[in-house]
C-alpha cells in the first residue's frame, strides 16, 4: 500500500520508516526545508536508537521517501497519516490542534481519489470528528474516511514497540476504513499480536487513559518515596513487593525526580481540560500534575540541604539531563526545573549527558558541558544522578569520590546502593526514598 506521513517528527517518522519496513511505499512529508534535506542526506534528526539503521535500509530498498510537496505525496495514497505536534496551548491547558487541522484542510485539498486519513497524533477525544468537518468542508466532494490509530511506543525503545506492540488500537466509522487499516496492519495480524478495533472516540480515549494512567503510577511511587524516607523504609523494596502483585506489575514503579517527556506532562493537563469542559472533572489527573511539580521542588530541596543551605559558589555536576536514557528528548525533563535552580542559586553547572547537550545547549544556559562524567566531576561540591544512562551505572566512585571538592552525591535515580557510596568515600548521599547519610 501507498503511505503519506505528514510530519518527520518523532512519532511521524519512526512509524513511517517502521511501515516502510513492513513492505509499504511510504512518503513522508514535512514543511522544513532542514529537515527534509537531513533526511535525504541519510541523517535522522531525532535520537533513537536503530532508526538510523532501518531507515537507510528501506531507502536502499526504495520503499521510503522524503519530500516537502505534499500533492505528490498524497497522489495515490491508500491512507495519509497526521503526525504532527499537538502541543499544549497555553493559557488553559488543551491541546493545541491548530497542525492537525491545517493538515487535514491541506490534504483534503490534494486528495483526488478516495483515502483513509489517520490521525497519528495525541489528540482529544472528537478531534477525528473534527477532522472529518474540515475535510468536508475543505473538499466536498471528495470520498474518504476517517481514523484514529494512537501511538505507544516508549523514546529509546519506539522500534521494538511498533514492531512486536503490546496492542495496537483502530478507531474507525466503516468497514471499508478498517479493512485499509487492516493490510496496513496485516504483518501484525499474522503474528498474532492485539488489533483493537472500536470506535473513534474509544480509540481517542484509549490514549488518554493509558498515558494518565502511567503518570499517576510514577507520581504514586514518588509520594511513597517521600513518605518511606520519613518512616525509615526502602522504596526500592517496597516497589519491589508492591509490584510482585500481578494486578499492580513492576513497570513504573521506580521512585525518581519526577515525569517528564512529550507524552505524560501535555496529556495529563489535556485529560483535566477535557474533563473540566465536560463537567466531569479528572480529580486524581489533577492531583497527579500537581504532585509531579511538587515532585520536582523536592529534589531541589534535597540539593540544597547536601550543598549546606545554599547553592551559592557551590559547582555541580549533573550527569544526566534528557527526560530519560536512549533519547534526546529535553522536553519537560526534571533537568529544566532542576538546574535552572541551581544556576539561579548562585552555582556553576556542570552537566554530562550522552545525547542531550545539542538541546540542552539553548534550554538550559549559563552551564558548562562537559564529555566525561569523571571530568565533570573533579573538583564539584556535589554529584547529581539525574538520569539513569547506562554509562553512569558503573561508575569508579572512589575515583570521583576522591577528585572532588566535597565528595556529596544525590541519586535521584537509586542507581547506587548507600553502602557503595559510603564505602567509596562520600562524606554525604541522598536518593529517593530510601536512607542517606552524611548530609548537611
């Protein structure tokens, strides 16, 4: 089948390129000139791991392509993809579907024959409906369905997500629609993985739920830290036995700085506001985002009480500052809440971070970027963990220990057992719910 991916963003072109990989023509489009040129040169703008390697395959292969015309891309198409931002809007917390709708007008415009349109991006619920009146409106006479297929691939394991999916979730109006989703589909089919078929608004809130859900899960284990540092408990223990249960599960579960990323902050707020204009208000939604940012001022607090009070004159090394390991991704990380407090506070920053310094660099200014945790550490008052790469879990820490100003660590991602620190020569460790020493 022929497929047009409007947007090159993360979830556009991972799932353009994964579609190629299914055997699908895939036309991906977008309106920056840069980016297009990037990936025609055979250089992916975003991090993730192995995308880098499937797409140039199926660009060999000839069945994915790149282009700023989206007439072409569209020509003969069986399904066109919206996968654009939808950003929060500011002033009241909805989703900002201004590219969603721009795409559908533009598509209907260029479509000539009859075609699926598929809405790729986090949309709330009657999005689709709405995208179905401006097509309408745009062209009247023209022959087409609408779509919802919500996104759940995790940054740094999207591929394996698309590929081998938990489920994967169609709302459609006719059979016709669901049948084109189907051959889209059709190599997860035959390997038996979950196709949910519903409705347009289920499929919509499907994404909602779960995305809500996650968050509140985080946010819940974060308030259980909290609470075991005061009552002398191990949260790693306690999530441990919490999640042996198989009606609660192990997966986000671990204590940390907070949720971050494109997905859970935008969609949180999105789920209140469509809750609040329905008069059926998302009252633990609500509390979770305000948890999160409260989450996030408590690990300052923890900073400063390892710094004696202030973070004035003090130098920090973070090493971490992208939402979460194996991405680039910077946006609404515990870093930009973090370390702006730190610079505000009077401190030189030093931060290492394996993928994250070319969005860092205009984030988070005033702060010095160095390669190797090891030199960003020499000579620091204090050691922050603040995210979980592999290449920060083995560290030498009495090397560190030993090269620093005040040998002070804060692991706000419990990568590193106190005894360890201890035993390496800090004089004081803090994590995340769990006992510490030495501090200030």
């Amino acid at each position: 089948m022929k497929i047009a991916m409007i947007g090159t963003g993360y979830v556009g072109l991972v799932s353009g390129v994964c579609f190629s990989d299914f055997g699908h023509e895939v036309v991906c489009v977008d309106k920056d000139p840069r980016k297009i040129e990037m990936l025609e040169n055979g250089e992916v703008p975003i991090f993730e791991p192995g995308l880098d390697r499937l797409m140039a395959k199926n660009v060999e292969a000839g069945r994915l392509s790149f282009t700023l015309d989206l007439n072409s891309a569209i020509d003969g198409a069986d399904a066109v993809f919206i996968a654009v931002g939808t950003p929060t809007r500011r002033g009241d917390g909805h989703a900002d579907l201004t590219y969603v709708m721009a795409a559908a007008e533009e598509i209907a415009k260029a479509a000539k024959n009859y075609v699926v349109i598929v809405t790729k991006s986090t949309v709330p619920v009657g999005t689709n409906r709405q995208v179905k009146a401006v097509v309408t409106a745009a062209n009247p006479g023209l022959d087409f369905d609408v779509a919802s297929n919500p996104e759940f691939l995790r940054e740094g394991a999207a591929i394996d997500d698309f590929m081998k999916p938990d489920r994967v979730v169609v709302g459609v109006e006719t059979d016709r629609a669901a049948k084109v989703m189907e051959e889209i589909y059709r190599p997860l089919y035959l390997r038996d993985f979950p196709i949910i078929t519903t409705d347009l608004e289920s499929a919509e809130m499907i994404k909602y739920g779960a995305n809500a859900f996650l968050a509140t899960k985080i946010t819940f284990i974060n308030e259980i830290a909290a609470l075991c540092e005061k009552v002398g408990a191990d949260v790693k223990q306690v999530s441990k036995g919490m999640g042996l249960d198989g009606r609660i599960g192990n997966k986000f579960l671990h204590a940390g700085p907070g949720y971050g990323g494109s997905c859970f902050p935008k969609d949180t707020k999105a789920l209140a506001r469509i809750g609040q204009d329905h008069a059926s208000p998302m009252s633990i939604v609500e509390t979770v985002i305000k948890v999160n940012e409260d989450v996030k001022r408590r690990m300052i607090e923890k900073l400063q009480d390892l710094c004696g009070g202030s973070f004035n004159g003090k130098t920090v090394a973070v090493l971490g500052v992208t939402f979460k390991p194996n991405t680039d991704d910077m946006r609404d990380a515990p870093s930009l809440t973090i370390v702006p407090a730190l610079v505000g506070g009077g401190a030189k920053v030093r931060a290492c971070d394996p993928q994250g310094r070319r969005e860092g660099e205009h984030l988070l200014p005033g702060i010095a970027w160095i390669e190797d945790p090891y030199e960003a550490a020499k000579g620091a008052d204090l050691l922050v963990i603040l995210t979980e790469w592999n290449e920060f879990r083995a560290l030498d820490l009495r090397r560190i220990a030993s090269d620093m100003q005040s040998p002070r660590m804060a692991d706000l991602r419990n990568v590193y057992a106190p005894s360890d620190a201890e035993t390496a020569g800090f004089e004081a460790y803090e994590s995340i719910g769990r006992s510490g020493f030495g501090t200030l």
